[in-house]
C-alpha cells in the first residue's frame, strides 16, 4: 500500500477484523505494484462493482482483472499504489465500509495523495474480505475551496477552515 504502520487512521485501526481489512489492501497494493491485473481482480468479489475517477464502471472480479491487466501494460506501467485509511467503519459482522485517501505513482510517494475512494467489504464464508464495491473519486481542492467560501455551511465537519 506504499503507507507506513504509523499513518494509518480510522476507527478501530490495527485491531481485531480491522486488521484482516488492512491485509486486503496491502494485497490489491502489492498485486498493483506488481503489475498483476489477476491477483487484482482476485480481491473483489465475482460481482463486484468497480467505478474509476474517470466514471468508467467494470463489473466483476473478472473484469476487473482483465482491465486492469491491459493498463498495467500502458496507462499505468510500472505505476505503484498509494493509500491511507481515513476510515474503516463494520456495518454488520461480514460488512464493512472503508473510505482511503490514495493515488499512484512512480518513483517517490506523492506528498498528496489527490483521490478519495469508498469500498464495501465483504467477508466470505471462509472469513476472507473481499471488494463488493469501489468508488474513486478524484479531489478538486480549488474548486471545494470555492465551494465552501461560496456556502460556508457546506464545509465538512471533519474538515479545518483553509
């Protein structure tokens, strides 16, 4: 996942099924890095839903996989995947919503980390996590600043004044 240990945040981070959450990430992380569309598309479930910050949607793991492969081999060669957990959040004892700060790159980790994605977990039979939904949405910090000046009220709780 390219994250150090110490900059994971999110409720309940580090202990108990959180953990098993944040295994998932380090594996679709490193089957990224390494250019694998298969092992990526193994993280999500047979009909999970993927949406890329561009709005494309891919439908299963399957597909996942296999679009993913074919821009390992172009748009996204030798990229590596960058995340943070903003928030990890059970729904149930087999559910969970994750919200992660992310991005790729190449060379260093990128000081900012421009997307914001949110994942519905699923946990099989066999206690295993799975993607059942992801959603990338990429972050206009000038325009959310235009925004919050414009509607001072809209401005996020969890968000300082800049």
């Amino acid at each position: 996942m390219d994250a150090q240990p110490d900059s994971r945040t999110g409720a309940g981070a580090g202990t108990g099924p959180e953990v098993a959450v944040t295994a998932l990430l380090d594996r679709l992380a490193a089957a990224w890095n390494a250019g694998d569309g298969a092992a990526y598309g193994a993280e999500f479930t047979a009909d999970a839903t993927y949406i890329t910050y561009v709005g494309t949607l891919y439908t299963g793991a399957a597909e996942i996989g296999a679009a993913h492969q074919d821009l390992f081999g172009s748009f996204l060669k030798g990229t590596r995947l960058a995340s943070e957990i903003v928030d990890v959040r059970r729904t149930g004892p087999d559910t969970a919503l994750l919200v992660t700060r992310g991005d790729v790159h190449k060379g260093a980790r990128p000081g900012r980390l421009g997307k914001i994605q949110t994942y519905a977990l699923v946990r099989g039979a066999a206690g295993e996590w799975k993607i059942a939904a992801f959603q990338n949405t990429g972050r206009r910090p000038l325009l959310e600043k235009l925004s919050f000046r414009a509607g001072p009220a809209t401005r996020p709780a969890s968000r300082p004044a800049t």
